[in-house]
C-alpha cells in the first residue's frame, strides 16, 4: 500500500494540539512516532486539520505514507489499527484504517468537518468532566436551550465570519458555509453540534460564547444576524474554554 487514512480519536488534554510543535508534546508527535516504529520505517503524516491544545478528537483523519519511494506498507489494512495502538499512548487511539489514492490528501480533500461543543450544565461540579466539557456552573433551561438553538440557526448558510474569528489571526478569506448548527441536551451535558465546509480559527468557541450571551438574556437569537454582518470580533461573544471541543468527523468523497 502507498497510502492508509487513519481515522483517530484523541483526549487532548495532556497536548499542545495535533499540529508538531518544537520541543512541546503534541498528538502529531506521538503519532509519527507510533506510525514509524509500526511500519519499520520513516512515514509522512498528514493531519486534516490543526486543533488546539487541550483540544479532542472523536473521528480526526490523517494520511500516512512512505517516505522513501522504495517502501510500502505491508502491513493488512484490517491490522493497521492494531500495530499503530500498540505504540501509542492511552490516550490516542487509531479507530479504523482504509487505503486511498496517493493523490489523496486528508485537509484538501474534506468536503465537511463537524465539531460538538460540550457544557455541563450544572451547578455541582461533575470530576469526570474535568478538562473534557466547559464547566458552566449554572443549570440551562429547556427555554434557554431552544434560544440558544433558535440563534444557532442565524449561523447558517454562507457568510464572512471576521466575527467569530480570533483577534491577530492572518487569514483573509473569511467566508465559510456552515451546513448544520444545533443545540440540544444530551443527559447532563448541552451539545453544540455545527458542520461546514471549513473553520476559521477559534471560531466553534467564539460561536459556543456569542450562544451562551443568548442563553444569559444578554442578547436576543436574531442578534446573531447583525454581530455576522459587523464582522467585527468584539461583538460576538468571549472564547470559550477548549475543554469542551471535539473534531467529531471529517466527509470525503469515497
């Protein structure tokens, strides 16, 4: 084989992120690392996306291929996971594995990525959560729920997104399409679920902020249209913790 995609799930608590960092532990690190000593020689990995630190992954896609053109892996596709898990730490996990075309890449070619947001909402505190959904402190109402759902909805189709995207960043085309936006309880967590053809940076946090202004009484559902039409960041909401955030899946034509 010339080329797997790996699809992998992470708690990115202990990490400065997916992307390598120099002298700083990140998911990347540990996957070439697990990659190289499971195939018996050096690899390119290729993540789908950066994410950042204390970050998660539920379905994160990374191509691995040969370095030198005189190798190939040999390994069945079906005991891929196997090899890799066995080098990699607790915390990092290769679920599934697929072949693909060498011309495949794993950022380029994604059609869609999806992330949820999770809140424990809640005054008492829940330790299992520490580090893995935003500890909001206070109970969210079935009615705030449905607000915070309704102002969701402003989010989508295809819009510039200054607004909800951090301060400093350099990127100048700001237009993304957001396909899917929902809020909903699940047990004792409220899940921001959002799709779309790409992220700016901070921008699911910026959104799960400007969503709990709305829960607050701060500002109204509709608000939601003017702070994307201001396109300036200081009127959306703050930047929520990343404890909460999760890289859930990434489509691919195939």
């Amino acid at each position: 084989m010339d080329k797997v995609l790996l699809t992998i799930a992470y708690d990115g608590r202990a990490y400065h992120g997916y992307q390598l960092q120099e002298d700083l532990p990140t998911v990347a690190l540990m996957l070439n690392k697990a990659v190289n000593s499971a195939f018996g020689f050096e690899c390119n990995v290729t993540g789908c996306s950066r994410t950042d630190a204390g970050v998660h992954a539920l379905g994160f896609c990374a191509a691995v291929s040969p370095k030198n053109e005189n190798d190939t892996i040999t390994v069945p596709i079906d005991k891929v996971p196997i090899a890799i898990n066995i080098k990699l730490p607790p915390d990092i996990a290769v679920l599934s594995a697929k072949e693909v075309a060498p011309s495949f890449h794993p950022r380029y070619d994604a059609k869609a990525k999806q992330y949820v947001y999770k809140i424990h909402a809640n005054r008492i505190k829940n330790p299992f959560y520490v580090g893995l959904a935003l500890e909001y402190g206070r109970e969210i109402s079935d009615e705030g729920i449905e607000k915070m759902n309704q102002a969701a909805q402003y989010f989508l189709g295809t819009h510039r997104f200054d607004a909800f995207m951090a301060q400093g960043s350099k990127v100048e085309d700001t237009e993304r399409t957001v396909y899917e936006a929902r809020v909903e309880r699940n047990n004792d967590l409220v899940e921001f679920t959002v799709s779309a053809n790409g992220f700016l940076y901070n921008m699911v946090r910026i959104m799960v902020g400007t969503l709990l202004r709305v829960e607050q009484g701060k500002i109204a559902p509709r608000d939601i249209v003017g702070i994307i039409n201001s396109q300036n960041r200081e009127n959306a909401g703050f930047t929520a913790k990343p404890d909460g955030l999760y890289l859930k899946t990434i489509c691919y034509d195939y």
